[in-house]
C-alpha cells in the first residue's frame, strides 16, 4: 500500500481550482449561443426529437434520419429541452453533468489507489482544469458520453482486477454498452487497444477469464446494447450499413471519404492526432513531457510498481493517438477519451517524482481563459458562426408566424435550430423557385444579392456584416385584393 504524498498542493488550492472551474463553465451555458456547425447541428436534432416525440432515430431533419451517431448525445439534450426548455443552458447541461461523473469516476480511483483523498482532488482538480476537457464537457457533442463510457470501463477493469468487488466486473460491461449507444464500436476498439497491450507482458492475459463476469457480463451487454440497433435499424432500413461499414471503415482508412451523408470528410495529415493532442491536454501536456524527460533521465519508467498502473494508464491514454494516428479524417475533439488517463497519470508521476507544488497554478489559466472567452462572445467582441442574432430579429417581426423562411445561400445548422426548424434553403438562382412562391417570405442572402422582380416587393429589416434579411411581398396578389375590395362603379 503506498502512502500519502505530503508534497500535494494545499488542499484549499485544489478545491479552488475545481470548484472554479466548474461553475464558472457551468455559468457560462447560457451565455454564447449554439455555433455552426457541430453544436448547433447536433442541438437541432435533439430539438426535433424533443418536439416530435421520437427517441429512436435521430433526424438530420424532418423525415431525415441521422445514421451517422447512436443518440445518447440526442437523448441528453433532449431530456435538458424537456426540464429548461429548448436553450442553450439545456442544450448544454446535461453533457457538463456527464462530465462531472466522468471527474467522479477518476476522483475515485485515485483515492482509492493511492489511499488518499487529497491525491484524488489533486487528480480531479488536473482533469478539470485541462482545458479541452472543461469546454468539450459543456459543448453539444457526442464525444463527453463516450468519454464517460470509455473511462466508467477502464476503471471498472481495473477495480475488478484487484477484487474490489463483483460490481465492479458487470460496470465494465455497462461502459462499453454506454459507449456502443454513444459512439458505436469505436468504444470498444479503444479500449481493446488499451487492454490487449497491457496484458500480453508478464502473463497478465493469463488471468482474464477470472477477472470479468463474462458469462452475465455479455448478457448485460446485449440487453443494453441490441434494442435499440435493432429497432433503429427496423425503422430507418440501411442504417446498419452506413454506420459499421461507412463511419467505423470508409472514414477511418479513406482520406477525404465521400460517402459522408450529412457533411464533409475532416481530411487531415496522418499523425495530427499528436499535435490536437499535445493542444487539447494544455495547459499539463508540457508538465507531462516533463516527468517523461525526468524519468528518461533518470533511467526509469512510467512503471515502478509491480501492479503495472503506470502503464495501464499510459495505454489507456496513448490508445486514441495510436488508433488516429492512421486515420485522415479526425476531429480535435477525437483525443478527449484519453484526457482522464492523462490526469490519472500526472497524479501517478508525481507521486514517484514531486515536482514544486507551485507549478500546479498554472492550472488557473483554464478559469481565467473561460471568462476571456466566454465575455469575448457574450459581448459580440469575436466573430461569432452563428445565426442567434439574425434569427431573434427575425422572430420579432410580426410577419414571422404567416410567412415563409428561406436561406438563399446554404442554410447554417444554427439558422434552422434558432428558427425552430422553420428556415428552409433555396437555391441563388432565384428564377428556378421566385414564380412558383405564391406566400409572403422572409429571406436571407449575402448583402450583395438583390431580388430584381416586378412581382415582389421586398424590404431590408436586418443586417449583418455578411447577411441581410429581407421580407418579400407580391405586389401582383396585393394589387388582386386591393381590386377585389373596390367597389364596382
């Protein structure tokens, strides 16, 4: 059993940094709206969920499936619509909640292992205060949950390993469960990577089959897992196909894949996965370096200790970079499952070599860049990929409930979530749409777009620096009704 550090920071530093963190990112939900194209996209589909009842399938939108995601992203903003109401704190909350659990999970494992409370805050404190962490725990997105899944069961094998209770073995099953209904087989595959490395070495293989409830543990698995593959897969046919086949085999070997149904391929150098990576565990990733540089040095390793933690966490932390490494289209937000074996780790290395407890305030930068952030888009100081603003005049005018919404160029994912799925794209070719429009609209197009026709009266209510919104009126139906209202000589 190791005992305490007594070179941890103070335990009021710690609880400071923590706290800090998470409330001000929990402050800050309300205060910046949905941004194109990620959040307000996957927003808008739980906002059509929410709205229209069905919680199996996820609309790209209406009468749309999306094949591309399992809907656990989908069911907590839609659970947050149903308690707020459709805004972006509601959006939000339930993602940030995951998040907190997610610090829980690690909390816990760290006290336990290291026998003291005050290295589980240390641990804690770190994750919450890395920076890609706090952000993408409050954003829309798919990939808190998955996250959660993914660490619910690393910690779970870990704790089953050293029989600290059955429990432990069927909460491993729940998280990969989790993760199938989050992100799909990617779960899986990640943690796969992280446990088959680690128990080849010392014959660590050799006592697996005692370690899980294998047996009720896949049962469990299956009863979580199935339904809703199955009955997804019975009312949208074909979904199968594209998500095992397109999303977890095209998109993963084919750079710039093109089978993307809902977007565009995130074509990247292979090996960008190490510098998002190095980016999204700021401001630790130097401090990490670090320790490795120390223990180089010092002709050691992460290992030192017979139970082989050290290298289960590096795994763990390194199977996302290992796996992306090989990938073309990747996303920043791809390296957030290996962030809580980062803090575990950290909490790890200083246990063998005790860096100056000063050193740990950086972590106060995280706070401090959430409230520049947060003001920057609060007050309109930054550009914003939004269309909150545009949207709310929109709905002021008191045509906006009689009229038709268009969008003449293509219709951002926000426009159509901040227009309660009312705004509709038409094409810049207006001679393909305009004589076949026969209601009132509302438009809006590039500020350097005119409509040149006889038939339509349009004036300007809004603009922005890109966009303006106009409202169209047809004078020829106008001009019938005022006829019809004239008395005949």
């Amino acid at each position: 059993m190791q005992k305490p550090t007594l070179t941890l920071p103070s335990i009021k530093l710690l609880l400071t940094l923590l706290i800090s963190c998470l409330v001000i990112r929990l402050l800050s939900l309300s205060l910046y709206p949905l941004m194109d194209t990620t959040e307000a996209r996957y927003g808008e589909m739980a906002r059509i969920m929410f709205e229209t009842g069905n919680w199996v399938t996820p609309m790209f939108d209406y009468g749309v499936p999306f094949w591309g995601k399992p809907p656990i992203f989908t069911w907590l903003s839609s659970l947050g619509f149903s308690l707020f109401g459709v805004n972006e704190f509601a959006a939000r909350v339930p993602h940030l909640i995951v998040g907190f659990g997610i610090i829980w999970l690690v909390y816990g494992l760290a006290r336990d292992k290291f026998q003291s409370q005050e290295t589980g805050l240390f641990t804690a404190a770190l994750l919450a205060s890395t920076v890609s962490f706090i952000l993408l725990s409050g954003a829309v997105m798919t990939d808190t949950a998955l996250t959660f899944s993914i660490a619910l069961s690393m910690i779970s094998f870990w704790q089953a390993w050293h029989h600290k209770g059955k429990h432990w073995g069927y909460l491993f099953f729940v998280g990969l469960s989790l993760g199938m209904l989050s992100k799909g087989p990617l779960s899986i595959v990640l943690i796969g990577i992280s446990l088959t490395i680690w128990l080849i070495p010392n014959g660590r293989w050799k006592k697996l089959w005692k370690t899980l409830p294998w047996g009720y543990g896949t049962l469990l698995f299956l009863i979580i897992t199935v339904p809703w593959y199955a009955i997804a897969e019975y009312k949208t046919p074909g979904f199968l196909d594209y998500f095992i086949i397109g999303e977890h085999i095209k998109r993963f070997i084919v750079s710039g894949w093109q089978g993307d149904l809902y977007g565009t391929a995130h074509e990247r150098t292979r090996g960008t996965i190490w510098v998002y990576a190095f980016i999204a565990m700021l401001p630790w990733s130097p401090v990490l370096i670090w320790q490795w540089i120390r223990s180089i040095k010092e002709g050691k390793d992460s290992e030192e200790s017979k139970d082989g933690f050290g290298s289960f966490l590096l795994l763990w932390m390194l199977s996302p970079m290992l796996l992306f490494s090989f990938a073309g289209n990747i996303l920043a937000s791809y390296v957030m499952p290996a962030l809580p074996a980062m803090a575990l780790l950290l909490a790890h290395l200083h246990q063998q070599r005790p860096l100056p407890t000063w050193l740990y305030k950086i972590g106060f930068i995280t706070p401090i860049l959430l409230v520049i952030m947060v003001s920057l888009l609060h007050f309109d100081l930054v550009k914003k990929r939004s269309e909150d603003k545009i949207m709310a005049v929109w709905k002021q005018q008191p045509e906006a409930t009689e009229s038709d919404l268009f969008y003449r160029h293509k219709r951002p994912f926000s426009a159509q979530y901040y227009s309660s799925g009312k705004a509709k794209h038409r094409s810049t070719d207006l001679d393909t749409w305009l004589p076949s429009q026969s209601k009132a609209f509302f438009i809006v197009q590039s500020v350097n777009d005119q409509i040149s026709d006889a038939n339509w009266l349009c004036e300007e209510r809004d603009r922005t620096q890109k966009e303006a919104l106009l409202f169209c009126q047809s004078l020829q139906k106008n001009y019938d009704f005022n006829k019809e209202q004239t008395p005949p000589e």
